[in-house]
C-alpha cells in the first residue's frame, strides 16, 4: 500500500503513463492474490500472500485507494476505501474504550498473543480515515479518526505554543519510521542528517505556514 501511494504521488508530478499502469496493475494483482472479504488485506511477500489479518496493510491499501481516487479521479478506487473503512471498523476498532487493535485474532491464539493497540498503527489510521473524510465530507470517518488519537492527545502538554500535529509527527514519523529510514539509509553510504539538535532550525520551521507543509502543497514553498 505504502509503495502504491507513493508511485500515485509520482505520476502526479510526472505524469509518467508507466506509473499509471504499474498502479493499475499492482491494484489488480494484490486484490487477486491478497485479499479475503472477512479479513482484508494480507502482506504481500515473496510472491504470495502472508500474514493476514493486520491492520497496517489493510489501512496501508486504503489510503493507496483514496490517492487513486485523488490522482487518477478513479470512482471504483474510492467505493473500495469506503469498503476497506467499514471492514477495517469492523474487524479491528474496540469498541468499549475506542482505538484500532493491530490485528484480527487467529482462530485457537493464546491469550498472551492476544492483539494489542499499537500507536503508530492507530495514527497511520486515523490518517487514513482523515483522508476518506476529505474527500467525501462524511464526518463519522473524522469522529473515527479523533477518537484512535484521543489517549495520544490527553496526555499533550498545554501553553508549548507547538501545534499537536506537529508532535504527532516528531513523536511518532520522525521517532519512529524516519529514525529506521535514516539507518537503512547510511548503511549503503549515504550521508544524512536531521535538524532535531538545532533549536534555530527548528523555529525557522514552525514559523512555515501550514498551507505550505501540507502534502498537497505542489510549489513546494516549505522549501523555497
């Protein structure tokens, strides 16, 4: 899901008529190989489907979904996040004390493997959902979205003058998958760096507007 999403975000720029089909092919050949109607989405690994039943790959698709829709204007692409969203709230919300659960219990499962909710898997979530309710305007999707964050967002610090979001983002992309892609980064020579130890820096950064930082900003003002 997440390599479909960025491919989309490429023909957007590119207008490259390759990416389009590699997408279109790629859609095709996971929802024949990976996909079960009970339980979603299964990862795709070596050739073949395995694992499934976790709630990233199946948010992962559904955002990739809503980009089709996005980018290609494809109407089939958004009634399958719309069905995606529904067996995803289905399957995996609790409904008792709100949050997204990582995965669907196998059949026979331990008591001590049971699911547990993983946080960055609740925010890759309720990105998804905040997707879906941009584009169709339905706020249950938005609800949906506040409630998987809304532990997180107890525990924040108030008068920091630092937009939520932006903590949200430090916290748990930088913290977490940006500190791996960094790592696998150098490992093949590669120099990288992070402005997180240069208070200046930093500053400079939050003083951007949101309008330019957004990923849907296309004259990359943030930068400029």
């Amino acid at each position: 899901g997440k390599a479909l999403a960025s491919v989309l975000e490429y023909h957007r720029f590119s207008k490259d008529w390759r990416a389009r089909k590699f997408v279109t092919k790629t859609f095709e050949m996971l929802e024949k190989t990976c996909f079960d109607k009970a339980r979603g989405f299964a990862h795709y690994v070596d050739g073949g489907a395995h694992h499934i039943g976790w709630l990233l790959d199946n948010v992962n698709m559904g955002i990739a979904y809503v980009a089709a829709h996005r980018i290609l204007d494809s109407k089939p692409a958004l009634t399958k996040a719309k069905s995606l969203a529904e067996l995803i709230e289905k399957n995996f919300w609790d409904p008792r004390v709100g949050g997204f659960f990582d995965r669907i219990p196998a059949e026979g499962e331990p008591q001590k493997m049971q699911p547990q909710k993983w946080f960055p898997a609740n925010t890759r979530a309720a990105l998804f959902c905040m997707d879906l309710f941009d584009v169709t305007g339905d706020e249950q999707h938005k609800e949906l979205a506040k409630e998987a964050l809304a532990r997180w967002y107890a525990e924040v610090p108030g008068g920091t003058n630092v937009s939520a979001l932006d903590l949200l983002f430090w916290e748990h992309r930088q913290g977490n998958w940006a500190s791996m892609t960094y790592t696998a980064i150098d490992s093949i020579g590669c120099d990288t760096s992070a402005p997180f130890n240069s208070r200046e820096l930093m500053e400079i950064a939050l003083g951007v507007s949101v309008e330019y930082r957004g990923p849907f900003a296309t004259d990359y003002g943030y930068f400029r």
